[in-house]
C-alpha cells in the first residue's frame, strides 16, 4: 500500500528526513510519532508527491510520480493540521471541494456527490453546521470539518496530520473512535501524526517512532514506548505509567 526505500528529503540545503524506510500495509492504522522537527509532517508530504525526495515512494502499488494529480486525490485524503478561518465558504460547501476529483471536468455535483458529503458531515457530527460560514467556525469545528471533506472522497488512504490539536475530550475520542470504524469496516489505511503518546498507545496497534529524519522504533505501543527510546528521542526523560486494567500506558515527562 505505501512503501518508502531509503527516502531523504529536505528543504533547500537543510535535510529533514534521512534514508528512512516503511512498508504499510493496506488496512493498517499507523501513528507517526516523534519531537519537533522530527519529519513527520515532512513524511506526509512524501507520500502525496508534494515533497520531492530521493529514493523510493510506492503508493497504492505505484510510485507516486506515476500517480497523477486528480488519481491521488481520489484515493489519497489529507487532514492538514490547520484549517485557515478566512476561506469564504459554508461548512457544506467546504466538505464538497473533497469530491472535486470525482467530479465531471465540467459541471457540477451529482445526487452522489451530495450523498457523500451528507454522510461524511453525519459522521463527524458537523451537517447541523453545513449552513454556517466557516469564518464563524471555532478550532475545532473547523477541523471536524477537514476530516468530513477527506472522508467525502471515500479515500483508500487517510492521511492525518495531528487532527487532534483543537479538539475537547469528546471530540478526541469520537474522532478516534470513528478513524478506528472505518479502518476496521472500510479497511481505510491510516496513518496519523500524534504528539500524544498515551492516545497513540490507546488507538494504534502499530507505531512509527521518528527523530532527526530517522526511524528510530517501528512497532506495537509495547516495543516503542519504552522510557529508553523515549529519552533518546525526545532528549528527556520521561516515565511510563501502564494503565490499570488496559494494555495501554500513559508517557508522561519527568520534572
């Protein structure tokens, strides 16, 4: 599904990601995690074709430059971390602009298009918004929206870069409660930037650890969130509390 051989990439003369290596397979869900200035946003854009590297960048069974422009993003979505709050459009209308690929060159929506942005606004609880100016939008409404317009494409490949930022409690857990059902019903290939490890461990059976461009663990949250490799990534040290009852943990820094 996505494959990356020995991919470096940067921007000018300064390198961000240095020969890193990952195979994904369709219908895995992945979280990409790691400092600053790891490269894991850098990653992302690896993958849709919007960062140039050198090496090898297979996906859905093709290398990516062979992919053109609209292909992708039929069966590529992104959820950016920010969504600017000055684009003139209506939440409906903004959901809409992820079924631009499907749509005839000339023309406009279908009863199908209309369909799927219904059911993508019903699903992350935004369609009592779809009249609303998105101007009007707070932070986190503005990024449920994000998540309707990639799911109104019905993308074989979601990628999500730390979605969660403005989201409450609630939010945050219906979020990864509807990425984790339509990875399991669609078999929708996640992969996800997370700066909270403890939510990482909680929904990702699998985890990318990065630092300074490299792969540093590629693993189950037991074999990558251990204190040692924490340390040496985050340069800090840090405690790892399971929790009672799950086979999840809580990362927390030391003071």
């Amino acid at each position: 599904m996505i494959r990356l051989e020995h991919v470096t990439a940067g921007y000018g003369g300064n390198r961000v990601l240095n020969d890193v290596t990952c195979h994904i397979a369709r219908g895995e869900r992945v979280a990409l995690v790691g400092p600053n200035g790891a490269g894991k946003s850098s990653l992302l854009r690896v993958i849709t074709g919007q960062l140039p590297a050198r090496g090898k960048v297979w996906v859905l069974d093709t290398e990516i430059e062979r992919l053109c422009p609209r292909a992708r993003a039929r069966r590529i979505a992104v959820v950016p971390q920010e969504i600017a709050s000055d684009l003139p459009f209506t939440a409906h209308d903004f959901v809409l602009l992820g079924r631009t690929a499907s749509l005839p060159r000339f023309g406009g929506p279908a009863a199908e298009d209309l369909a799927a942005v219904q059911e993508a606004m019903t699903l992350t609880e935004t369609w009592t918004l779809r009249g609303r100016p998105l101007p009007e939008m707070s932070g986190g409404e503005r990024q449920r929206l994000a998540l309707a317009m990639a799911l109104a494409s019905a993308p074989e490949v979601l990628l999500l870069d730390e979605p969660t930022s403005h989201l409450d409690l609630r939010h945050r857990a219906e979020l990864m409660r509807l990425l984790t059902r339509l990875n399991r019903e669609r078999q929708t290939t996640v992969l996800m930037v997370v700066h909270d490890l403890t939510l990482a461990s909680q929904f990702f059976p699998r985890v990318v650890l990065l630092s300074g461009g490299r792969t540093v663990a590629d693993g189950t949250p037991a074999e990558v969130f251990r204190a040692d490799l924490l340390e040496h990534a985050y340069g800090c040290p840090v405690s790892v509390v399971p929790l009672p009852g799950q086979t999840t943990v809580c990362v927390l820094p030391r003071l």
